[in-house]
C-alpha cells in the first residue's frame, strides 16, 4: 500500500513537471526600448539585463505571472553624455537603484484580436505604480515571443525634471521567454 502510494505521488510530480509552464526572459532575442520627446524631438533608447520569471500558459490564466527586471545601469540612448546624465540621481539614480522591476497581479484574455491584458505594479526607483497594457504571445516551439508597449508619466517615478523633456513617454517590449 505504501508502495503504490509513493508510486502514484512519484507519477503526479513527473506530470506536474511536465507541465510547468514556466520561463525565463532572454535578455538576448529581447528588446526593452523606450521612446520620449526632447526639445520636440524623438528620442529612442533601449536596456539591456533582462532577468526573471514567467509563469504562463494561456489555457489557465489564473495562475499566470510576471516578475521581470531590467538593468537600469544599462541605459542607452547613443549618446554617453546623456547616458551617463540619466544615471545620475536626478533621473534613474542607478547607483542607488540599479533594476526596474514588473511584477503582475492578473492576466486576463485573450480579446477577440488575441490580445492579452497585463496588469501589474512597475518600480522605478523607489517608487511603485500599478499599470497595465495589451500584448501578444506568439509560441515558438517550446518557448513564447511576448509583444507589448505602454506609455508612463516619468514624473509619477520622480524620473527627471526638465521642462524640454515631454513627461509621457512610451515603452516597448518584445521579451523572449524560453521554457524552463
């Protein structure tokens, strides 16, 4: 009887494991950039040093979740002087504050053009705001391509203070999650 108990344990944790829907972020095949007005201007720039967890499976939703950081030492604008300017303390204070980080608190969908709803609490510094935005899980093979963007109120971050940099800019995301 012990026997066959252990047995049917040992098979439940082999089909548990089989299924985990689990990944970890790429930082390679992945692009975190972000797009802001300056002087009237587009300005783009990017982060590397993805890192994390993501728990997914589209037929159970519910038990779904993101917790994913950047590095924001990382940043990078093509131009080091402004790079180096947004590291200070004034703007992403990476000394003090090295990762932004995401963590969910749902996902829900897909609507009928298949897109996902991402909600969550993003941390810049040393401040907490809750967001959320639509994106796209595309399979590939074992692993996910996640497409998204969202725009933020650097302001609401304590992210900078110049009045020749618009307060809204966007973020997009393409994360490639590979199966644990």
């Amino acid at each position: 009887m012990t026997k066959n108990f252990f047995l049917i344990l040992f098979l439940q944790l082999i089909v548990a494991a089989g299924f985990s829907q689990e990944y970890k972020p790429a930082d390679a095949g992945s692009s975190v950039g972000f797009e802001i007005k300056n002087l009237g201007f587009n300005t783009k720039g990017s982060f590397t040093g993805l890192d994390g967890k993501i728990v997914f499976d589209p037929q159970d939703l519910s038990k779904a979740s993101f917790d994913v950081s950047i590095d924001a030492t990382s940043v990078n604008t093509d131009n080091s002087m402004r790079d180096g300017h947004l590291k200070k303390d004034s703007y992403f204070d990476v000394e003090k504050y090295p990762r932004i980080k995401f963590v969910s608190t749902s996902v829900s969908g897909p609507d009928k053009s298949g897109h996902y709803t991402l909600s969550g609490k993003l941390t810049i510094k040393s401040t907490t705001k809750d967001i959320y935005f639509p994106f796209i899980a595309t399979k590939m093979g074992d692993d996910y391509i996640f497409k998204g963007d969202f725009k933020i109120n650097r302001k609401d971050f304590g992210v900078g203070g110049s009045s020749t940099v618009s307060s809204e800019l966007t973020i997009q995301l393409t994360v490639l999650a590979k199966k644990q």
